[in-house]
C-alpha cells in the first residue's frame, strides 16, 4: 500500500512539475536588446571592422590575417617593407569591412523597426533581408580576400611560423606558394 502511495504521490508530482520543465525558448533574455537580431558585442564587432571568424576558411587552412601578422610582426621578423604593407593591408580591410558593417547595423535596424512597428510586408522583409544577406556574403569575401594578399606579402618560412605561432597543427598549415 505505502509503495501505490509513494508511486501516485511521484506521478502527481511529475504532472504538476511538467510546465515548470517545459523548453525555455533560448531568447529569452534577449528581448530588451535594442536591435533584436545583433548582440552589443556583434554590433562593435561589425562597427569596427573585426573578423568574427569570417575568415576561418582561410585562417584555419594556412591563410595568415594581416591582423594577426601585425600583432606577430617580430616573431615573423617581417621586413620594413612586408610590415608596411600588411599595415597598409590591415588599414584598407578596416576601411571596406567598417562601411559593409554599418550597412548591416543599418539593415538589421531597419527590419527591426518594421517589426516592432508592425509595419513589415512581405515585400519590406524580402527586400531588407536579401540586402543583409548580400552584405554578409561581401563582408566575409572582403576579410577572406585580406587573407589570401597576405600570401603575397609573407615568405612560405614566415607562412610556416605564423602557423606555429597560433598553435595550428603543422600538417594543415602550408605555404600555398607564399613568395
């Protein structure tokens, strides 16, 4: 009898209990942001330019970044000329990536507002969103672009060290030809 007791008391428990476990949705908590689609921390990553893994195509497959060589420039033992012009490299993929950046804050804002005014049409979204869409393809074309100049400017020495130097296994870094 206790058990028949214990096993109801376990069942009524587990109904009871079964809204509290249903699937949190895994938004929550993001609904206050401003811009809704871009956390702060995509938005300053997009407002300056940075690489948010854009570039890991390239990066992972023996590709160096012109960030990156700069901040290794004396472990490469980059020559005057190859430190000016990854500098150079450096502050042209700033330039193009920045304005392709704030055009998708700007998209992201404009859709948010149609739908937080309740104003959004097929029509409106199909338009805002295939903007957005194109301008994260240029966006990581431009900072995969920067990766594949790099290996004009580096020797396939200092391709090899770049490598090493960010922990990279050795076997899936190559020189690519690397001048």
């Amino acid at each position: 009898m206790k058990l028949t007791r214990i096993a109801v008391l376990w069942s009524v428990l587990a109904v009871l209990a079964l809204p509290a476990m249903a699937e949190q949705s895994p938004y929550v908590g993001i609904e206050g942001r401003s811009l809704k689609a871009l956390s702060q921390e995509e938005i300053a990553d997009l407002a300056a330019g940075r690489g948010m893994g854009l570039a890991l195509a390239a990066e992972l497959n023996g590709y160096p970044g012109p960030r990156h060589v700069i901040d290794l420039a004396d472990e490469l033992q980059l020559s005057p000329g190859q430190r000016t012009r990854t500098q150079a490299q450096l502050a042209a993929m700033k330039v193009e990536t920045i304005a392709i950046g704030q055009r998708i804050i700007d998209d992201e804002t404009a859709l948010d507002r149609l739908f937080a005014e309740e104003t959004a049409t097929r029509a409106t979204l199909d338009d805002l969103a295939s903007k957005i869409g194109v301008a994260q393809g240029q966006l990581r074309a431009a900072h995969l672009r920067y990766h594949l100049t790099m290996m004009e400017i580096l020797l396939p020495e200092q391709v090899a060290r770049y490598g090493e130097l960010r922990g990279y296994a050795t076997d899936s870094h190559r020189t690519h030809g690397a001048h």
